[in-house]
C-alpha cells in the first residue's frame, strides 16, 4: 500500500463523504477514497457503452439513444461538469460586463448590490412589517 499525499478537497464532497461513509461504516476518506476509484474504474473502462456516453458528452449521440446504465453514467458526467464549470464562473463578472447590475450575499452573509461599473453598495437589512388593518 503506497503513502497518503495530502490534498484539498471541496468543503461539499468532504460533508457528502462524512454523511455517506457513516451509512457505509467508512471514515470520510475511507468513502473519498471509494468514490474515487469507482470514478477512476468507471472512467478508465473504455468499452463500447463507454463510447458511447463519450458521444453523448462530446453532443455526437443523443441521449435518449444510451441504454438506462449508460444514461445514469452520462447523467453522472454530465452533473459534475455542470458543478465544475458553476464553481469557475463568475455570474457577477459576465453579467456586469453586461451592463446588468446583481444583487448577492457577500462572505459575511450581508446584502450587497454589485453594479456594472464596479460599485457595490451594502443594502439595508428590512424588518419584517406586518401588514395594515
């Protein structure tokens, strides 16, 4: 068995791994380790089935023509691609190179409008008022 290498993972896939290797009876990296190799043997198996999710990946292959196993891998795929590419972009950037003006949490949880020239402005925070009788 080889050494540990330390590495960083996402703060989600370390709580989904804390969460699922309890039910599997696994430390978190017990279960990152787990998932791990079943997405190396997944990805690394290149078969017929495997070309054929490529296919539908690359958008040569519709989806609807992969078999409920390889519709479930291709789904797979696709969902963690659409997480990564979420993680890298930045929605406030595209937009306000736009000319549209966002309004987000910033890291301390405040309210804050961003503007398209690079202002931001700190929103009040708004009670709850009941409605007038």
């Amino acid at each position: 068995m080889t050494a540990d290498k330390t590495t960083r993972f996402a703060a989600d896939l370390i709580d989904a791994a804390v969460v699922e290797g309890r039910r599997e009876s696994r430390s978190a990296k017990q279960q990152l380790d787990h998932w791990v190799r079943v997405g190396m043997a997944v990805s690394m198996h290149e078969s017929a089935s495997r070309r054929r999710v490529l296919a539908v990946l690359a958008g040569d292959l519709p989806l609807r023509d992969l078999n409920a196993a390889e519709r479930l891998v291709a789904n797979a795929e696709l969902d963690v691609a659409i997480q990564e590419r979420a993680r890298a972009v930045s929605f406030g950037a595209s937009l306000a190179s736009e000319g549209v003006t966002t309004v987000a949490l910033d890291e301390t949880g405040a309210l804050v409008e961003y503007r398209p020239d690079g202002s931001k402005v700190l929103l009040p925070v708004q009670e709850d008022v009941a409605p007038a009788q």
